[in-house]
C-alpha cells in the first residue's frame, strides 16, 4: 500500500475516499466496489424469495416472541446509515490503531494519527485479536452512532516511505475493473443452484442437508470464498466498510450470551438473499465453505484484488498476531475501556452499512424476511442435544486391549529376525475411543513420539524415550475445511481455536481442552452453516475436523496480505556458465511463468552476479530488459526502485525476453570471482518493502565481499573417524542477514550447484534462519552429470509451482503441563513458542521436543494444537489449524505400548544433529547408541516381567535398534567412510526439515522384489492393479543374483538387477535383450506395453504417489558401481567402518551389561 | 590503618559490584566482563591475594564464556537463533541467578573489607 504523499499517485488516491465519502470524483478502486454489489445482488435475485419461504405459517407468532425491535429500527436506520455514517466508520477502527500504542512504538505518536492523509489500510491491520474478544474491553451499552472521536484516521508518514515506489503505478490501478466480474459470476452459479438442493430440513434455513450440501460447495468451492469476499475483501478491494464489519464482529459476538440472541438480528433484506441465508446471524457476513475436494485450499478460491500492492513496514509483532499475548496482559487502563465502549457501539451500527450497500441500490428489498429468519432460529434452538455423549467419548478411553497387547509383545532381538512388517509400518493409532481417533489429526500432518502421553515428567525419564512432535503443518491436503467466520472461536485464556476435543458444557459454553478454561460459545458460532441449523455449535466443522483452515480478518494482520513476490539472485560467474545450469534454470521458470503462484499482484525481479551485481530493469514499457551494473560490491545500492521487482503480468514479455537471453549473456565470462554477499544484500534491500522470496542459485564459495569464505574442509579428513570440524559456521554474515530478511518477511532459498567445497555450513544459515529450503546439487554439470541435472530439472518444477505461504508465524500449543523446549526445523524462534516463517513451504517440516512440567493427572487427555498464520499467495490471510489429541498414561507398559518407532527415530536423528553441532560428532554418535542402551536396560528393569537373557525390547520399538544403526551410517552422521563436509551438512539439513516419512525412506529404505511380484494383497486402484511386494531386510542376505529388487531411498529409486536375473524381467520391463545389454546409466523405465512392465510401473507410480519431489530411477546392474549407491544402503550388512546389524547388537549388549 | 590503595579498591569493587549486580540481572555481558576483569587487576595492583583468588574463577570463566561464543562478528555473547531453546535459555538464567548470589556475597565481603582496612 502506498503512503499518500509517496512517489505513487494513483495508488494513494485511491485511499483518499474516506475524506470524499460519496465519492465525487472517486477513484477507480471506491468505484469498483460500489459496482460489484448491486452485480451480486442481481444475481441472487434468481432465486429471490427462496422456494421455501412459503413455509412459515408459525413465523409471526415467534417473531414477536422474539424482541427483534432492535433489528428493524437497525433495518430502519440503515437506509440513510450508510451515507451518514460513512465517515464514523473510520472512527471506529481509527481507534484500535491507537489501542495498540503502549505496544507498537511506532504508532505511539497519537498526534501523528490526525494528519492530513487518510490512511486506512495499515491501521486496521494491527488489531489484536484479544482485544476483539476480550469481553471486558466490550461493555453492551450501544451509544449509537456519536460524534466522531478521531475525525481523519491517517497514517504517519512512514520512514522511508520512498520504498512504496516500488509499485509501479501502472500496476495499482489496472485490476479493479475486473475483479467485480470475477466475483459476481460465480456467486451467480452458486446461488442459482441453492434452491434445488433445498429439501426443508430446517424450514427456517431452507438447509441442504450435508449429503446435498457438500456437492454443492464442492462444485462451487471458489465461489463461496468469492461470496463471502466482499465482506472479507473490504480491507483491499473497497474500501474500510468491510472491516468495520469485521472489527465489530468480534467484541459483540462475544458479549456474554444472552437469552434473546435476536437483539444482535439486524435486517438487511438485500443481504437475506444472500448466498448462504444465514441472515438470522446478527452479522450476517458468516459464509461457511466446506469443501471436501480441495486439492489445494486456495486455488483459484479467491478473487484477489490489487489495491494493496505494496506493503508497508510496520513493527513485526506478529506474537501479538496470531495471540500470543493474554488479553489480561493488556494494559487495563480506563482509556482503553472507553474507547472499548464506543468502538463496540459504533461497530454494532456500522456494521450495517456494509450491507446497505448493495440493497441500498436495489428496491425490492424484502423485510419478510426478517420474519421468517428470526423465529425459525429460536423454533430451533434446543437444548444441547449431544452433551453427554460428547462429554462420554471425551472423557471415556475405550481401550483396544489386542493392539496393545501385541505392541507390549516382549521381543527378543537376538533371536526374532524377521522384524520388518510386509508393508511399510504405519503410524501407532492413539489409543483413543474410536470417536476421537475418527476426528483426531493426520498421523502425516502431526505425530508425537508417544502416542501415549506419560502422565509425570518421572513417568517418562523411566520410559528413557524421547517426549516431542513432528509436524508437517503445510503439506499439501486433498482434504481441507476451509472457514470463513467473523469470529474466530479461541480460549480467551490461552488462545487456542477450538477444536474437536474441546468439552462442551452446555449449549452456551465450552471448556478449552489445553487450559480448561470455561468460555462462552458465540452467538455466530451456534449456527451451522452446513447443516443450516442453529444451537448445535458441536456440529460446527471447526468442532469436526482437527485440521481447519480459516480465513482470517484483519485482526490476524500487521500490514496488507504482501503480494507474492519472486527474486531470483543467478551466479553467473565463470564456473557457473560451465556447469551450465542456467539454460536449464531459464527454461524451467519460462515453462512455469504461468504457474507461479500468485494473483495479479505477483511480482517478480532478476539480479545477478559475478564479481559485479548485475540488476535488470524490466519496466513495462521498455522495448528490452535493461541491465544495470553494480560494480561498487562494497555499498551495494539499487540503482533504480521500481523497476527492477515488477508486476509479472504487465511485464511478462519483458521477462520472457530476458530469460531467453540470460544464458547466451555470460557464456564468454571470464570472471572467476563470486560476490554472493553483496548480491544477497541487494536482494535484501530490493525485497525489504514487500517481503517474499529470494532464490538464490550459487555455484562456488563466495569470494568477494562481505560474507566472503575460505575453502575449510581437508580432504585428508574426510574420512577420518576423529571428530569432524567446521560443522558450525565461519561467518555469522549469512545468520545475520537471515534474521534481517526474516524481520522483512523475506525466506531465502539456496540452490547450491557446486562442484568444489563450497562451505554450505555457512551458507546453509541464510535458509536455515529465514524458513527457507535448501537444494544441493553436489558435482552438478549439464553434461557429465544427467542423473543431476535430472534432478535439479524436475526438483525445479516442484519448486516453482508448490504453494507457498508468506508472513507466516506458527505457534504450537499444549496442554498445560506440558512444555516446549526446543525446536528443530528452518525457522527463527522468535519468543518461547513462536516461530517466525517468513516463507513456508509444503515440503518442509518441524519437530520440537517436549518435557512435561506439571502432572497431567488432571486430564485423561493431551492434546496439542499447532496454528499456522500465513498469507496465501492470493493475498489472503489464513490460518491453519491442526489439533492432535492422546491419551495421557500413568503406566510404564502403556507409554512403551504407545511408543512411535519412526517419530522417535526422527526426532533423535534432530537432536543428534544439534549434539553433533554444539558438541561433537561422536558425542552425537553415542548419544544414539546410547538411547538403544537406555530403552532396552529400562524395558528389562521395569516392566519385562521375565528374566530372559538378550536384548529385550517392547513389540512397539523392535525396529529402533535397526533404525539407529541406520541413522548412524548417514552420510550426516557416519564417520569413518568418506564424506565430503558439504555432503554430510547438506544431510544435516535434510534431517532438520523433511517430513517423516521421507525421511524415514532415507534413513532406512524400503527394499521390495520386482522380478516376482504376486497379484497377492495388490491393490486396485481405479482399473490398474498395484502389486504389493513385501518389504526385505536391507541386507545383502535378501538380495538374490537371480532376482531385480527396487530401493526406495524416498528421494531416489535404485533398481537392481542381478546378473542372473530373470531375461524375461530384463526384456518385458527395461526392453534390453539380456543383462549385458543394459546401458550403465539408465535412468528410465521405458513405457512397454507387457503386462510386467505395467506392473512395475504402476508399483513406481504408486510409490511417488504423495511424494512432493518426484524421485529419480536408476537402474543399477550388478558391478563395481554397484557398490557405492545399492550396496550403501544395506544398512544391516557390515561395511569397512561400520558394524552389522548383529554386531550392533552385541554392542548394546556389552554396553548393558557395563 | 589509613585510607589506603587498598582501601580504595575494596570501595571501588564496593561500588561496581553494586553494578554488576543489576548487569547480571540485566545480562549486559560486555561491561560486567570488563568491570569484573577491571577490579580483579585493581586487587592485583593492590595485593590483595585472598580477594584475587575468591575472585579468579569467575574472571576465567568469563573468559572461557567469552571465548566459546557462537561465531558472532559483533561483541555479544547471546545468539539470537538459540537463545529461545528452552535448555539454553534456562543455563543463561541459572548462571545469571549464580552470578547474582555471587555478587551480592562479594558485596559484603568489600564492604567488610574496606571497612576492615580503614579502621585502626
């Protein structure tokens, strides 16, 4: 957004409307909204007085049981509301602005408030959530509309307010024009087909019930978010009546809950047409979309408009975003009240006029409405229908006696050698009441260690197992509820969403689940938009599904929703033209322009370097990309602020241009020199004003400049089975500038393509602290290198098409008595229990580590919420909720029950990494050996009841002493074999952010038999049969000469085939005659049309299946190469300079028996 | 005895250490470093061995403290990327409670030693 008064004039006219009320010479974007809503409301008129109306012979009778006078002098008023009222609706969230000043010091300058330049986009964005629903701040006593307390919101002039000169003008004002058709056509289509699915379930709602109602919202699943946009768009696309709406919402709907709901009932008959009816909601504004088919929450969902093009920088205290802060630390001082009091009464009123607008224009608004939507509310309201079973299911564990019986199954390890399930294991089901385990969260999404929480912090150091999570909170869902409400329910004590596991205890409260804190269940919130029925707030989808995605006001924001912006920062230099990446780098991102995610704000920029920074200048308008060079890298500065990050759409052709031309450009290069330091803080400065994401591709160590490094690593000592150095970085430079490009909303991702060392160590801290990835692409060269290069080609697809959130924070929430200590994963831990994620990406993952504070004898139940707030890249803000819930344990057997092998797995394998860090690497070694030692020595002491010699462990955890020999022949964590220190840190940060599951493939791979794959236990799979091969031991013992065996390393396939392999196999499904004639570097299954080859390949596609990055093959024959790729793997098999799974075992049982 | 050199030093350490103690509460490493290390050399000048010595291993702790920081090109001892881990965190507030109860006992011993020195 730009500051009046900056270098941009449209788009600070276009803020100028507040002081211009009736729009006399409005411009573009005041005009745009004005015509959206009388389109919207032509459109509902199709069905205008909705089929079921006629149903309401009983409606008078309840209508004047109701006190619903309140509503119809509101409806009364609000014909002339509007205009009136028009310039006190500043007022009302000029206030909240000036609440934050004890926090937010750059607002602390009240005077600056009433400046000449009206400003409404930023000050609305910092309201604190608490403060909405903070009832004590919201004393009920409307005022009505008063005189204005702060006559002209404005803006102070933001320091260095030159940065708004980044968007270009062009930009600002092109879109408002269409994105009223884009919403009006949808709504269209979904109310028109409204009324056929209305069997009256809930006469009063003319409800759809669910069965009907999902097909309908999923066919329509955009237009509902477009629907209901208008209200939630108003803070960019028209301008502050929409947030008004919002801002009120919050603190009235959380007045106490009183007897007569309908007081808050105001009409707006315009609106009673609306989409979803749910018109006897005192705000009118609640649009519920649950949509069952979403691949992706927000594709296409949104109708993003582009009046808040560019950001402004405000003070990031996102902790008090997404509620860290309790209201009761708020400052409780008498001015807050007040303005607490007449910013609900003005809110209850303005609020209105949201509404009036588009009625206003229309005539035949229809009070009777009014009639049949108040009565039929109160018809339905009874009593809490559900509370004892709920609170039954909530509070009874129905335990599963045969699961844990066999998890608790003593196993011997010396003698059962046959661990492996047939298929790949699955996550432990909690041992829950199959109610809640039906509604409980993804095991892929959020997993903890011990899937049977211990009830004492002494319970668990008995158990000797790691307490934590693992989260995958962005990953890509089929399945995402997605919600749109005024107020987002939360504890008032804790701030946590509500969830499913929180108790109901009557109709009108409920308990939250972490802090048992008793609150009130909102009036907006006894509504059920899906089943359209009022008082069954448990049926609320926020109360059915642990992951939830709600769309969050302007509470949840501290500036407008950023654009999505794309910086792409190329090495140029000499070495990187040889390893020729960037014709392959160009081509991937002209193939994916389009599919960029963003909306018509997107904007993206190019700078390189060599020894000199090199800027382009991609103005719209210009006939060729204009490239600009920096040589002074010591004071590096922008040569030019507006055009060098520009919109995509308007100069698409300039950005064709320049990626066609930018590989030919430095193909003479001589320049060896490499300043990535310099480049990196002219990204920095360039992507400041906005936030977004830097890509930074980087094919040697830095030599120039700041943030210059030394080649460290002795390749003498790759090998070496002493401790490792240079784990820890050289420089503090990257760390530094993460932090600051965290602080502006920047993630940096690094590609890194090198051939020589390259200190990634170092490097690896500019992603590590601003939530970025990092790619390695180790001895990459365009040539030489295919399997690399195929990689990198098909890594790069992924990469610039996933989803990407911006602004995001996540804070992970837990039941009290249980604590967060440390987090693992690319991020910035801003305060205790916040993350700052200034990208986030679907592919990466976190974990914490927990201990437990307090006894949790309180409750039989854990649960754990973890709440991502992001901007989406249409510019919504969203937040994702997901809500793990346990059992809480007080015996030893049942936590070893619960025990979950993987997630325990990896979650050492982070801790390892940071003991290998701060301490050092066979610290970290033993520490492993040493958690195998602990579990079997606490197992044999407290709960195995007979006194059998050997390694006895729980059925639960057999697979843990394999899976820590494992983890210990990683590349990150293997001594002894040599390593190259950038492979081994790459390895290191590969740990900290997969997700499990990958991560587990990596860390042991998933061997299966191809040559004689049965149809048994196959899948069937829409009409292609998978075949189900079972797992094998990763031991040379399982792998036959006569056989063809598939490893799964989660990011590469090897397919092995033996020298006496089957020639049929080797004919049907790699098309060679015989073994001899396969070529050494296949990197394909060939497309053959036999029924084998189908097989296998249907088995391949299955694998990648749910695989963000899909995985190279590499047919592997049975030689010398062999030996470096498959053979590596078999973790269980003895190697120059690791033991074998058995001598492993014989290990922890000296160490035991010390 | 007179107002002498020594007497001086157990009234100036009187006076820093009442500093130190909010800077050990405040964790401002760099000054409390350097006054620590500043009264520790005035002891020394002074020849006051007992006092020294009660006060050598804090003064080489600071050191080793100071000299396995994380790699920082600016003074500080704190990394902003660690300091929010919960076991860091509680080691940075335990040794700021050890240093603080260490402060305030060496207080009282400069008072009595000053006090000590100056009275005949």
């Amino acid at each position: 957004m730009s500051a009046p008064g900056s270098t941009n004039p449209s788009s600070s006219g276009s803020y100028s409307q507040s002081s211009t009320p009736n729009g006399g010479a409005a411009p573009p974007r005041q005009n745009g909204p004005a015509q959206t809503y009388p389109s919207m409301y032509a459109s509902t008129g199709y069905y205008g007085p909705p089929p079921h109306q006629q149903s309401y012979p009983t409606i008078p009778a309840h209508s004047t049981s109701v006190p619903n006078k309140t509503s119809i002098t509101n409806s009364a008023q609000s014909a002339n509301y509007y205009e009136n009222n028009h310039q006190q609706q500043h007022h009302v969230y000029s206030q909240q602005p000036f609440q934050q000043q004890q926090q937010h010091p750059p607002y602390a300058t009240p005077g600056s408030y009433y400046g000449q330049q009206p400003y409404h986009g930023v000050p609305t964005t910092v309201q604190h959530p608490q403060q909405q629903q903070n009832p004590s701040l919201v004393p009920a006593p409307a005022v009505g509309p008063g005189a204005p307390l702060y006559p002209i919101v404005s803006y102070p002039s933001v320091p260095g307010s030159g940065q708004y000169g980044t968007l270009s003008p062009s930009q600002s004002t092109s879109t408002p024009g269409v994105m009223p058709i884009q919403m009006s056509a949808p709504l269209h289509q979904y109310n028109s087909s409204q009324p056929t699915s209305t069997p009256p379930v809930h006469p009063g709602y003319g409800g759809a019930p669910p069965s009907q109602m999902v097909p309908t919202v999923n066919g329509q699943g955009t237009t509902a978010h477009q629907h209901y946009d208008p209200s939630h768009q108003a803070p960019q696309s028209y301008d502050s009546y929409g947030r008004v709406t919002h801002s009120t919402g919050g603190p009235a709907a959380d007045r106490p809950p009183s007897g007569t709901p309908s007081t808050s009932v105001h009409s707006s008959p315009g609106h009673h047409q609306g989409i979803y009816e749910i018109q006897i909601f005192k705000f009118q504004c609640l649009t519920l979309n649950v949509s069952p088919s979403f691949s992706l929450p927000y594709s296409g969902g949104e109708t993003s408009s582009s009046t808040t093009g560019s950001a402004s920088p405000l003070p990031n205290s996102y902790d008090s975003l997404e509620g860290g802060s309790y209201p009761d630390s708020m400052p409780p001082s008498n001015d807050m009240t007040n303005q607490a009091q007449s910013y609900s009464s003005y809110g209850y009123h303005t609020m209105q006029p949201a509404y009036r607008q588009g009625p206003a224009s229309r005539s035949d608004s229809s009070p009777s409405h009014d009639l049949y939507g108040q009565p039929s509310y109160q018809q339905y309201s009874q009593p809490f229908p559900d509370l004892s079973q709920l609170s039954a299911a909530l509070g009874g564990l129905s335990g599963v006696p045969e699961l844990e019986v066999e998890a608790l199954r003593p196993v011997n390890l010396l003698q059962e050698r046959n661990l492996l399930p047939p298929r790949p294991l699955e996550a432990p089901e909690p041992n829950l009441s199959a109610d809640l385990r039906k509604v409980n969260c993804s095991p892929q999404t959020f997993r903890c260690t011990l899937t049977s929480v211990p009830q004492t912090q002494a319970l668990l150091n008995k158990a000797r197992l790691p307490l934590g999570l693992l989260l995958h909170p962005f990953r890509d869902l089929q399945q995402l509820p997605v919600i749109t409400s005024n107020t987002i329910v939360r504890c008032r004590s804790c701030r946590t969403y509500i969830n499913p596991f929180v108790t109901f205890l009557d109709q009108r409260r409920w308990k939250c689940n972490l802090c048992y804190r008793v609150n009130d269940v909102p009036d907006e919130f006894m509504y059920n938009p899906v089943t359209r029925s009022y008082g069954e707030p448990h049926k609320r989808p926020e109360v059915q599904n642990a992951t939830v995605e709600f769309i969050a006001s302007s509470d949840y924001m501290l500036r407008p929703p950023q654009p999505a912006v794309y910086l792409f920062v190329l090495d140029v230099s000499h070495n990187a033209v040889e390893a020729g990446y960037l014709k392959y780098l160009c081509d991937s991102i002209l193939e994916n322009l389009d599919k960029l995610p963003g909306d018509t704000r997107t904007r993206i920029g190019f700078l390189t370097f060599d020894s000199t920074i090199h800027f382009y200048n991609l103005q719209e308008g210009l006939s060729q990309p204009q490239m600009l060079v920096v040589s002074d890298i010591d004071d590096v500065f922008i040569p030019s602020h507006d055009s060098l990050m520009v919109n995509l759409k308007e100069s698409k052709e300039l950005v064709k241009d320049l990626l066609t031309s930018l590989p030919a450009m430095f193909s003479q290069s001589r320049e060896t020199h490499s300043a990535l330091g310099p480049a990196l803080q002219a990204a920095f400065k360039l992507m400041s004003p906005t936030g977004g994401r830097v890509t930074v591709f980087l094919t040697q160590l830095p030599t120039l400049g700041a943030g210059m490094l030394q080649s460290r690593e002795d390749p003498n000592q790759r090998s070496s089975s002493k401790g490792v150095q240079h784990l820890g970085p050289a420089t503090d430079f990257y760390k530094k500038l993460a932090l600051d490009c965290s602080g502006q909303q920047i993630g940096v991702d690094l590609f890194l393509l090198s051939s020589q060392y390259a200190d990634l160590t170092s490097l690896a801290c500019m992603s590590k602290y601003s939530a970025g990835s990092i790619f390695y692409y180790p001895s990459f060269h365009h040539l030489h290198n295919p399997a690399q290069l195929e990689k990198f080609q098909r890594d790069l697809g992924r990469y610039l098409t996933r989803k990407i959130g911006f602004e995001a924070v996540m804070r992970i929430r837990c039941t009290k008595g249980l604590s967060i200590h440390t987090f693992h994963g690319n991020f910035f831990v801003r305060s205790t229990d916040l993350l700052s994620l200034a990208n986030v990406n679907p592919d990466s993952a976190f974990a914490v580590q927990m201990s437990i504070e307090d006894s949790l004898a309180d409750s039989s139940l854990a649960c754990f919420q973890a709440a991502l707030l992001y901007t989406s890249n249409k510019g919504k803000r969203r937040i994702r909720v997901h809500t793990l819930c346990l059992p809480v344990v007080n015996q030893l057997s049942d936590v070893y029950a619960g025990a979950d092998v993987q997630a325990i797995t990896c979650l050492l394998a982070n801790m390892a990494i940071d003991r290998s860090i701060s301490s050092s690497l066979s610290d970290a070694r033993d520490a492993l050996v040493n958690a195998v030692v602990d579990l079997v020595s606490a197992y044999k002491s407290n709960v195995s009841s007979l006194q059998q010699s050997g390694l006895v462990v729980p059925a639960s955890m057999r697979l843990f002493p394999l899976y820590i020999l494992a983890l210990l022949k990683q590349r990150a964590l293997r001594t002894g074999t040599s390593t190259r220190l950038d492979e081994r840190v790459f390895a290191m940060c590969e740990f900290k952010t997969q997700p499990l599951q990958q991560l587990m493939r990596m860390v042991h791979p998933d061997l299966y038999r191809l040559d004689n794959m049965s149809d048994q236990g196959a899948l069937h799979l829409n009409d292609t049969v998978v075949p189900q091969p079972p797992l094998l031991h990763l031991s040379a013992e399982r792998v036959s000469r006569d056989g063809a065996f598939l490893m799964d390393c989660g990011n590469v396939f090897y397919l092995w085939i033996g020298k006496c392999c089957n020639e049929m196999f080797i004919r049907d499904v790699l098309g060679c005659p015989n073994y001899a004639s396969i070529p050494p570097n296949m990197n394909h299954i060939p497309e053959l049309e036999t029924p084998l080859s189908e097989r296998v390949r249907a088995f391949l596609d299955w694998l990648q299946d749910n695989r963000a990055f899909s995985s190279t093959i590499h047919v592997v024959r049975d030689d010398a190469s062999a030996k470096s790729t498959f053979f590596l793997h078999l973790v269980e098999d003895r190697t120059d300079s690791a033991s074998s799974y058995s001598e492993f075992l014989q290990h922890i049982q000296q160490q035991m028996s010390k | 005895m007179a107002f002498t050199f020594a007497a001086f030093c157990y009234m100036l350490a009187l006076l820093l250490t009442a500093a130190l103690i909010f800077f050990a509460i405040w964790h401002l490493v760099l000054p409390e470093y350097l006054i620590h290390f500043f009264f520790c050399v005035m002891f020394f000048c002074a020849a006051e061995w007992l006092t020294l010595c009660l006060n050598l291993p804090l003064l080489a702790y600071h050191v080793w403290r100071y000299m396995s920081r994380p790699v920082m090109s600016c003074p500080g001892l704190y990394d902003p990327t660690t300091i929010m881990n919960a076991d860091i965190l509680a080691y940075c507030q335990k040794e700021g409670w050890c240093k603080l109860a260490f402060y305030l006992l060496s207080f009282f011993y400069y008072l009595y030693g000053y006090v000590f020195i100056f009275t005949p």
